[in-house]
C-alpha cells in the first residue's frame, strides 16, 4: 500500500526518519535546463561544514530541504511512499504530479 504525501513537514518527517538527504541535478533540456529531484538514504547528514562523505552523488548535488521543497513545487510534485512496515525498503519512493 502506498500513501501521497504533499505536506514539506511529512516529506521531510519520513525523509530524515529514514537517513535521507534532499539532492538536486540540473540537467541538460533542449535550449534551457531542468531540476531532478531525489533523495539519498542511509549516510549521515552531509553539509559544506561537516561534510562525512561527497556533496555530490552521482551527479547530483546535496542540497538544503528549503531549495529541494522549492525545486518540488516548482516541478508541481508529491513523493509517495509505503506505508506497510512489513514489506519491501522502507527507503522506497516516487515523485507523482500534484492532483
């Protein structure tokens, strides 16, 4: 079972529960750029000033929740998450368009 969460407390409220950090990659768009959004689990809280590992991952880059919410919003999307404990990573999510 699967729940949509749209609120930025429950997001991040689910998010951090789990280890998880806010990522960002601009990429490439015919004349223009776009924002991909994702989420990086099981590693320490990294930052410029106590930085545990690298700020970028796979080409995206770690980012404050306050710029991810607004690369969020922009994009006009909702992260659904399992709600069922029991099965599957607890880690497991989508970006779904805001309905």
């Amino acid at each position: 079972m699967a729940k949509t969460l749209t609120s930025r407390d429950d997001i991040r409220q689910w998010a951090t529960a789990r280890g998880g950090n806010p990522m960002l990659m601009e990429t490439p768009d015919g004349t223009g750029s776009r924002t991909l959004l994702n989420l990086t689990f099981g590693q320490e809280a990294l930052n410029s000033d106590n930085n545990e590992g690298p700020d970028r991952v796979g080409g995206y880059q770690l980012v404050s929740w306050e710029e991810w919410f607004e690369a969020l919003d922009a994009n006009k999307l909702s992260l659904r998450v399992s709600d069922d404990p029991s099965g599957g990573s607890e880690a497991e999510f989508e970006f779904v368009e805001r309905g």
